[in-house]
C-alpha cells in the first residue's frame, strides 16, 4: 500500500507507537529519537517546496504471515531498503518501523516526498507502482508475492466458485429472473447469499456472494458474474429498464440505489435489445 499524505506527525505517531511493539528497522538521513524529532527533520527539507501539500510518502509493507515469522529485523531492513530501490527513492530522508504485536508483522514507511533540492516525488499510480515494486522485492528475496497467494486462495476454493456459478447459471436459465431484487431472492432459496457492493455514492458496484462460510466478489467467482454481465442477461421488463437507464436509480431490497456509469449504460442497452425483440415479432420494420 502507498500513498501521499500530508499528516506526516501523527502518522509518524502511529509508525513509532510503543503499544505496537515498534522497532525502527531502517533509517536514511535522519538522527531523531522520536516521532516529533523526525518530522521536524522532514519539515526542514519540506519547507523547500511550498507547493507540495502532501509532502510525505506512506507505504505498508506486508510479508505474507509464514515468511514474516522468521524475519529479523535486518531481514526487514533488506525488504525496506530493496523496496525504495525499485521506487527510485533512495537518497531521501526515509525511516521504516516494524509492528510485531499481531500475528501478522509489517512494516511502516516514511519518506520525505521532497528531495534534497527541493523536488517533489511523482506520485501519479503510487498505489499500483509501489504494488509493483514490493512484487519484485518479494521475487528478488524468494519470498512469497500476493498474487501467489491470491492464487492459493481461490485453488483452494475452486469447488465452491464452481458450485456458485453452477447456481447462478441455474437460476439465470431456469427462474428467468427479470430483476435484481428476484435474482437475489432466487440466489438464496439455492443457499447462496448475494450481497450487494455500494459504494460511498450510494452507488450499486457489484455483487458478492456468501456461501458455505466463504464470501468471493463476481469476479472472483467466474468473469461472467460481473455485475454488468448479470444486468446485462436479465430479462427487464422494457418500462422499468427504460425507467433505470433515464434515472440512474434501481429499487434495490426496497430502496434506491444509484447506478454507476457503466452499468447504466448496460441497463440502456439492455432497452434497445428489448425494443428491437419486440418490434422483429410484431414484423414492423426498424
């Protein structure tokens, strides 16, 4: 996980936090003995660029539970040190701290966004190049990397994927649901509980689905349960499809959920679909 922040003090707070059982595991360029001292140290370099709010770089990095265990600190240290690397980060003011005090150990980083001439780092995609970066670290040390055990996760439940894409092509077929609230319905009298995905916009993202304790997102299930795909082989009723694509809205357990987008532009589709269906059986022309 990577991002910019600009609440350098109390993120440094929480990095350097005793009840965590922190121990600073890397340090470049800096000599403070506490969470005020150091962020002090970065302000000087910061005060050099006045433009740049988020001035200070935050990343997480997680060895997997089994490969964590065994870690040193001096382990930890390579893992840091390897990881600015491939970041093009080095010869900045950084500080890294070890949380042990669960089950799973990872390590806080702290970097100064601004160099020592007073340039800020670019972090346009941060997230998904510092995603990037820890996977190689991983490769470089042998350890394992996310998408190994993203991988491990879903072999090991393919069974169950199996079993709920069987269901849902089930209830697709046979039940005919023309909505979302009796495709839901007809996903439960087979044992599977759909849970709908709404974002902070109050916005419709997707389905996941429970079932035999394991809860998997559409995609995870098969490429086909996307929640644009499962819209996209209802059988809407034309006025209310035509009603959804026009408002953005769908009536979703009895309340109003907004559409995104993409989807409302598959439901608008799915209405032409419905009109030329219905025009080519009364033989009119189109």
């Amino acid at each position: 996980m990577g991002k910019s922040i600009s609440h350098t003090g109390a993120s440094m707070g929480y990095g350097w936090n005793g009840e965590k059982e922190a121990e600073v595991v890397y340090r470049e360029h800096l000599s403070g003995d506490n969470p005020r001292e150091i962020t002090q140290e970065f302000k000087v370099i910061q005060q050099q660029n006045h433009l740049c709010q988020k001035n200070t770089l935050s990343f997480v990095l997680s060895p997997t539970i089994e490969d964590g265990q065994g870690m040193t600190n001096k382990d930890l240290n390579e893992i840091v040190e390897r990881f600015l690397k491939e970041m093009k980060l080095k010869e900045r003011q950084a500080i890294g701290f070890v949380h042990r005090d669960k089950e799973h150990t990872h390590v806080h980083v702290y970097v100064n966004r601004i160099d020592f001439n007073g340039n800020a780092y670019k972090d346009s995609f941060i997230g998904k190049r510092s995603q990037q970066a820890a996977e190689n670290v991983a490769k470089q040390m042998g350890l394992t990397t996310v998408k190994e055990v993203q991988q491990e996760k879903l072999n090991q439940i393919q069974h169950v994927r199996g079993e709920i894409k069987r269901i849902h092509d089930k209830v697709m077929e046979k039940d005919k649901p023309n909505n979302f609230d009796k495709y839901i319905n007809d996903m439960a009298k087979n044992g599977v509980e759909v849970i709908p995905s709404i974002n902070k916009q109050n916005q419709l993202q997707g389905f996941r689905f429970e079932y035999k304790g394991h809860n998997l997102k559409g995609s995870e299930v098969h490429r086909s349960m996307s929640i644009g795909n499962i819209a996209g082989n209802m059988g809407w009723d034309k006025n209310v499809a035509q009603k959804m694509a026009r408002e953005n809205t769908v009536k979703l357990l009895g309340k109003p959920v907004g559409l995104s987008p993409n989807l409302a532009a598959t439901i608008a589709r799915k209405v032409v679909t419905i009109a030329v269906k219905k025009s080519i059986g009364l033989g009119m022309e189109i």
